[in-house]
C-alpha cells in the first residue's frame, strides 16, 4: 500500500483522523476531537506531533480512484486497509455515525465486499459492523486484544469471529 499522498492531493482543511482515532501519544480518546485539532485547519503541534501522526495518511488521500465525496471531511468517515488482512476499514465520526450507510458509500462497500471477497469493516468508536456482498454483522465492541478473522462456514458462507491475542 502506498504511503504517500497521490499527486494533487492533501489535507486540506479535512482534519477528522484527529476526531476518529486513538492517539495514545498525545493523549487522544476516538470519537472526540485531539486537543491538538484546530477542527478545519490542522495540527497545532505539527512540527512535532508524533510519528504515528506524521506517517498517517488516509485511503481519500493516497488513492486518486476516490472521488471528492470519499474526503473524509465530505463523507464523515475515514478509510484505511488493514497491512495484514488487507481488509477494508470506515472509522466513522460518531457525530454522523449513519454517514457511511448512504449513497454512494454503502453500494461500493457492498461490491468492493463482494469483488474481494472480503468484508468492508465500519466502525464507529470501537462498536464495528461487517459489511458483506450479500449481509451486515453486527460485530459489537472489538477489544484493543481482539482481531477478527473470516472463517468460512458450512456451504461456503463467511462468517466472521473475534480473537483474543497474546499482548
């Protein structure tokens, strides 16, 4: 996965990776504005803010395919794939926390779910939902010691379950 911004693309005024993840470095709870944000206009300690941060960019940011409506700041959700299950994550700001269900957000996870054959995993703080080609799950709250893994069940359909890991 590229980590760099795709040629015209930056943060602009979209600040909501500030909002939507925890950021144990600087104290940052998700789901609630990091108390460096300047909501609308960026970092206040970008000179040093730390390396989790500086490192971070978005799917909107690194993939030119996503239109201007995928900018987290336009459709209240930030995306990212996970490195290890290259699956498909939505952390959704919790002050529009059905944003990712409308058009045409809900439609293209239904089929990027259904052409790799893997969820599109949306969360909203830590309360995750599973969206299928065909189904949602209801995951519930996944833990900081939890991951969660496709299994493939009786008649070929996936199901998904959470793990506990070794800290």
């Amino acid at each position: 996965m590229v980590n760099r911004p795709a040629a015209g693309r930056d943060c602009g005024t979209c600040t909501l990776c500030c909002k939507v993840y925890e950021v144990p470095a600087v104290e940052s709870a998700a789901g609630t504005w990091c108390r460096h944000c300047q909501p609308g206009r960026g970092c206040g300690i970008h000179e040093t803010r730390p390396q989790h941060c500086r490192a971070f960019f978005c799917l909107w940011m690194t993939q030119d395919f996503l239109g201007p409506d995928w900018k987290p700041e336009k459709s209240r959700f930030v995306l990212t794939m996970d490195p290890t299950t290259r699956w498909l994550f939505a952390q959704v700001d919790p002050g529009a926390a059905g944003a990712w269900r409308k058009e045409p957000f809900y439609g293209q996870f239904k089929r990027w779910a259904a052409a790799s054959r893997q969820p599109v995993i949306v969360f909203v703080n830590k309360l995750a939902t599973a969206v299928m080609a065909d189904s949602e799950v209801q995951l519930g709250t996944v833990a900081a010691d939890e991951r969660l893994v496709l299994k493939q069940g009786v008649g070929g359909r996936a199901t998904i379950e959470k793990i506990k890991v070794a800290a």
